[in-house]
C-alpha cells in the first residue's frame, strides 16, 4: 500500500501526460477521419502505434548502457529547454502576444492543411490522410515517451512526496484543455512544471539544494514570479507599439 | 524520407523552437558545468547561478518577441 502512494504520483503525472498528448494526437486524427473517413485514419493510427512500439522496444533497452549521471544531465537540458519554451509561450499568451491554445483552429487548420496537401501533391486524399494520422500519433507519442522517461529518470521520480506531487500541474495542463486555457491556470501550469526541469541539469552537475525536494516549492514561486513578470514586460513592450 | 525529415524537424522544435533562448541555455548550463567542475566553485552558487540565469533569459526571451520589429 505504502508503496503504492510512493509511486501514484508519478503513475499519475505519465497517465496524465499521455491523456494531454493523446488528446492533440486525437484532433489531428479526428480531422483526418472527418475529411476522408475513418479507414485511412485508424490505418494511419495503427501504422503509427505500431512504429511508435517498434521504436521503444528497439531504443528502450540502450537507455541502460548510457551512465546515470549523463543520463540526468542530457534529460535535464532538455528539459530545461522544454519546459523554457513551455513558460514562454504560457507568458506571451498571457500578454496577448500569441494567441490562446484552441483545438477548435487546430482542427480546422489540419483539415484545410489536409485538403491543400493532396491537392499540391496531387495525392489521393485517403493517402494524405493516413500519413497525417500516422505522424501525429508518432510525433505525440514521442513526447509521451519523452516525458516519461523524465518522469522516470528526473527529479520528479525522486524520494519524497511533495517533488513527485509538484509535478502533476505540468503534465495535467499544459495548455491545452478547455479550463487550462484561462490565462492565469495556463501560467501557473508552466510556472509548477518548471519545478523539475529546474532542478535536471542541476542533478547531472551535482547540485544539492538545501531543504532538498522541499526547494522545488521555492522554485515554483520563483517561475511563477518570473512568468508574470515577463508577461508584464511583454504587455507594456506591446502597448508602446501600438500606442 | 520526406517525412522522416519532417518528424526530425518537429521532434527538434520540440526542443530548439526558439534558436536564441536555446542557446543561452546552452551556455548557461556549459558555464554553470566549468565554473563547478573546473574552477572549483561551490555546487549550491553554481545551481544559483543556473537558476537566476534562466529566469533572466526567460524575461529577457518574453521580453525580445515582445518588442515590436523595426520595419
């Protein structure tokens, strides 16, 4: 049972990723399948999963030949990129920089995307479309195992239970979904994920902080902060150019 | 091959969407490595170091696209 709880969080933080991305993953497929039916839309999803399994089981297993301590850095950096990108984004929508995340247009825009592709490519339609299915499921899947082996690998994995539960924001709304999209939820998501990557590159170069997992709260403050004040900047950067 | 070279593309931009800030990271992290592995500074002021580095660059990135071009 006890063992249970110590692993729940971060169980729960890789199901949610996989949801947040398969859920992107979904409109993409779904538009495909609107436009030319659902035939070459599941032959592009299963020809994805099945690249996608081939991948991992290929690649998985030389995880373990790459040292600990080069493992933690490189996932690090990579994180420390992602999630850099995240908290950016999340701030320039926040100034209204760069508009909100919206399913809706993503959808629209892979359907005329779809449309304008065969018609170029002078492709049959069904064709594009299973192509279309078959690198969304690939390229969101690859995220997923991405964030999964951060998951696994980085800090987030780590002993105590307030760094595994710091973790969920991130990968529970990245933006995405429909309550994620107001403007501060979106920020404080970004702002929680980079309590982990923070901590990445600073694990692989043997950085220990004090009060260990416990900083990771400080951490957030401190994003979140920077977040708001760089969206703050942002707003006023903007105003001036139109004013 | 084509689309090998666009899954590539997008996997990377997962990663390096934005070429500046990605590089500052880079040499943050590369500096932070030096300057506690070679020049013997203490681990806590290098995590400092990276931690106050990459707030910095992410106000400063937020701010620079934020900034209207010159036309």
């Amino acid at each position: 049972m006890g063992s249970w709880l110590a692993v729940a969080p971060a169980v729960t933080a890789a199901f949610l990723a996989s949801i947040v991305e398969a859920v992107e993953a979904f409109t993409i497929v779904l538009a495909a399948a609107t436009l030319r039916g659902w035939p070459p839309a599941a032959l592009g999803t299963t020809a994805g999963l099945a690249l996608l399994a081939a991948i991992v089981l290929l690649l998985g297993p030389l995880l373990d030949r790459v040292p600990i301590h080069l493992l933690q850095l490189a996932i690090g950096i990579l994180l420390l990129l992602f999630g850099l990108g995240w908290l950016r984004r999340a701030s320039l929508r926040a100034a209204g920089i760069i508009p909100l995340h919206d399913e809706d247009a993503i959808f629209a825009s892979e359907a005329a995307d779809l449309a304008e592709q065969a018609n170029r490519q002078r492709r049959s339609l069904g064709w594009a479309a299973g192509i279309t299915a078959l690198k969304a499921v690939l390229l969101e899947g690859v995220e997923v195992v991405f964030i999964v082996i951060a998951v696994g690998a980085g800090p987030a994995s780590g002993r105590s239970l307030p760094a595994r539960w710091c973790s969920l924001p991130e990968l529970s709304s990245t933006g995405r979904c429909r309550a994620s999209r107001r403007i501060l939820s979106n920020l404080a998501s970004a702002s929680c994920c980079r309590l982990s990557e923070c901590f990445g590159p600073g694990k692989g170069l043997g950085i220990a902080w004090p009060g260990q997992d416990l900083a990771l709260l400080l951490f957030a403050a401190l994003f979140l902060g920077a977040g708001l004040i760089g969206s703050g900047f942002a707003r006023k950067l903007a105003a001036v150019e139109f004013a | 091959m084509a689309m090998l070279k666009e899954l590539a593309a997008e996997l990377i931009g997962m990663f390096f969407a934005e070429k500046r800030l990605t590089l500052e990271v880079l040499a943050l992290v590369a500096v932070t490595g030096l300057l506690v592995d070679f020049v013997g500074l203490d681990a806590l002021v290098g995590g400092v170091i990276l931690l106050f580095g990459s707030l910095g660059l992410l106000i400063a990135s937020v701010c620079q696209a934020a900034r209207p071009r010159p036309s």
